[in-house]
C-alpha cells in the first residue's frame, strides 16, 4: 500500500516531533565517556602488544 508524499511528510514530521534530543550536558558527557574509554582501550591493547612481543621475544631467544 504506496502513500501519496504528502501523507510520508507529514508522518515524518510527526515521527520527528517525538525524538527527545540529548541536552548539551549529556553530549558532553558521552563524548568525555567514549574518549575514556577508547584511551583505557588502547592502553590495554599496547600492554597486551607487549606481553606478546616479549613472551615471542623469550621463546625465539630461548630457541634460537
């Protein structure tokens, strides 16, 4: 069942009407969060990138 563009228009205004856009504190607050959270990330990867490279280290040196 196809409606006109008129009818979707107006069925997408009313839809948009019922979005709650965050506050500027709560922005700001979710981007401070997510670049915590990707640093903490990174953190853990470059220690883990680490313990790799010297256990490779150890038992290549250990073998070789």
């Amino acid at each position: 069942m196809a409606t006109n563009p008129i009818q979707f228009v107006n069925q997408v205004r009313s839809e948009v009407a019922k979005v709650v856009w965050p506050t500027r504190r709560e922005v700001l607050l979710t981007t401070v969060m997510v670049f915590i959270m990707a640093a903490l990330t990174a953190v853990f990867f470059a220690l883990v990138d680490l313990a790799i490279r010297g256990g490779l280290q150890a038992l290549l040196g250990f073998f070789g």
